[in-house]
C-alpha cells in the first residue's frame, strides 16, 4: 500500500506541475459553455446547477471536484453569459477557480440557425498540501516552494447550431500563464497553464413521438498530454426521462441516466468504469457523477 501512495503522489504533483490539465465531466452535454464560450445562452435555457464528481474512491487521495455553474440567454443584446465556480482535489493537489463566458449571437432571420463566438476568463488558485508530501518526496525541491499560487487566463470558441446539429470548437489557457510552486536547477520546462483545445459535435435525431436520439462526440488535444475521444449516446424522451452510454477510448466506459423533477428540476447521475490497469489498483471502483439542474424558463 505504501508503494502505491507513493507511485499516486508522484502521478499527483507531475500532474499538478507539468500538464496542468482541466478537470472534465462525464456529463459533458449538460455542459457546453464550459468547454466552449461560444456557447453560452444559446440554448436559450436559462439556468443554475451543481455538480459533484468522485473517482477511484478506493484509491488514496481520490480525485474530487465540486462545481456551481450558470447560464443564461441575453435576447436584447443578442449575447450570452455562462459562469462556473469549481474546486478540484487530488491528493495533495487542490485547484479552486472560477471561469466567466461571454458569447455574441448570429442568428438567422428564422432563428433557426444559430452561431456563438465567446471570450472566457479564469481565475485559477493552484495549491499544495506539503504535510501530504514530506513522508513520499524527501528533499524535492517542491517542499521549498510556495504553498500556493495564483493564476489569470483566457480562452476563445466558436459554437454552432442549428436545433438538430451541433458543432463547436474552442481552445482554453490560451495565454498558458505561469504557475510555478519552486524553482527548479536546470529544469527546461517551468511551471504553466498549457492550453487545451476542444471539439465537440453532436445530432439530434427524431426517433418516435417525442423521443431523439443524439449522438454525439468530443476530442481534446491537451499540450504534454495524450490527446482523449470520447463518442456517445444519448437517449431523451419528453426532456422529462434520459439516459446515455459514453465511451472514452482507452480509458473507460460511461453510463448515465436523468429524469426530470417538479418540471424544472433535472437530476441526473453517471458512472464510469475504467479500463486497465488503472482498474487493477482502484480494487474496481471508477467515478460517480451526479447533477442537479434548475431551469429559469418554463
């Protein structure tokens, strides 16, 4: 067990330190404008909800991140603004931050076509527990440095729609700020927020009275980190009952399902199994997601 905590502290502060990767969700439908601020409002479903994401709850350290998230349709400046508040632990690591959209609608005459071209902003705290550290790294210089740091960024996307297809491609860190916890001698890479590129698509297809089918894809290109794909589908009937399967290639399977609450209220859970060999350490336990959505609009 031991050699175990040590290899995931290892994995933990390479991770914080080198790629500095987002955190994702499985439910990433429900979340457009956080991976692209050109989406943000153009649904046009006005809305607040919570997020909570727990993985390999049998492993030391786990990965957990809790959101609080918003977005709203502006009609009168034909706009948008989303809004994401999040705290992201894993192990010692620990990143608390906000994210604030803003996305400028092109609407057709018919408004059926639909184009968002969106700013973001981060404001991202990064820290390190070292009490967490002292046993595993010995004299690593990390031990030295600060506890914490405090970073600002930015991020642009372009989101397109049409009520059937759906497109979007965004690229978040745009500007890779500095992160550094240490100084390290003689190291080529420092510390920074490297940037992420997203592209996601989707369609909506009528598969009977009031029940469609979407399938749907996304893809992140992630600077010093192997690139993901994730391909999906999902199945909604009356947006009062859903239900999904997800696959992220080569690292696991999700499954999801939601129904709709009190007409306005949206709940909806997903787990996630994971391939090998990550499953062999996690004794077979993978990730629980669940959300809670709250429509403004009728």
């Amino acid at each position: 067990m031991r050699s175990i905590t040590l290899l995931l502290t290892l994995f933990l502060f390479s991770f914080g330190s080198y790629a500095q990767q987002l955190h994702f969700t499985s439910q990433y439908l429900q979340h457009n404008s956080m991976y692209n601020p050109g989406a943000a409002g153009l649904a046009n479903k006005d809305m607040i909800g919570v997020s909570y994401r727990s993985m390999w709850s049998s492993f030391p350290g786990n990965p957990r991140t809790f959101m609080i998230y918003g977005d709203g349709n502006l009609k009168s400046m034909a706009s948008g603004i989303g809004a994401y508040a999040y705290r992201d632990e894993t192990g010692p690591t620990s990143r608390t931050g906000l994210q604030l959209a803003f996305s400028k609608h092109i609407i057709s005459k018919d408004e059926k076509n639909k184009l968002g071209l969106g700013i973001e902003l981060r404001g991202l705290q990064f820290a390190v527990d070292k009490s967490k550290l002292s046993g595993s790294l010995g004299n690593d210089p990390v031990l030295g440095g600060s506890s914490n740091k405090f970073g600002f960024d930015a991020g642009a996307g372009i989101y397109f729609t049409n009520g059937k297809l759906s497109v979007g491609a965004a690229v978040s860190q745009l500007i890779q700020s500095k992160l550094e916890l240490a100084n390290v001698p003689n190291s080529k890479e420092g510390g920074k927020l490297y940037r992420h590129y997203n592209f996601n698509a989707n369609y909506k297809i009528q598969a009977g009275d009031n029940v469609y089918l979407i399938p749907n894809a996304m893809v992140r290109v992630i600077e010093h980190s192997p690139s993901e794909y994730e391909l999906g589908m999902l199945a909604n009937y009356q947006e009062k009952v859903w239900w999904g399967l997800t696959y992220r290639i080569e690292q696991f399977w999700s499954l999801q399902a939601g129904f709709k609450l009190l007409q306005r209220v949206g709940l909806t859970y997903s787990y996630d199994y994971y391939e090998a060999p990550i499953n062999v350490f996690t004794a077979g336990s993978g990730a629980h997601e669940i959300g809670l959505r709250f429509d403004l609009k009728k």
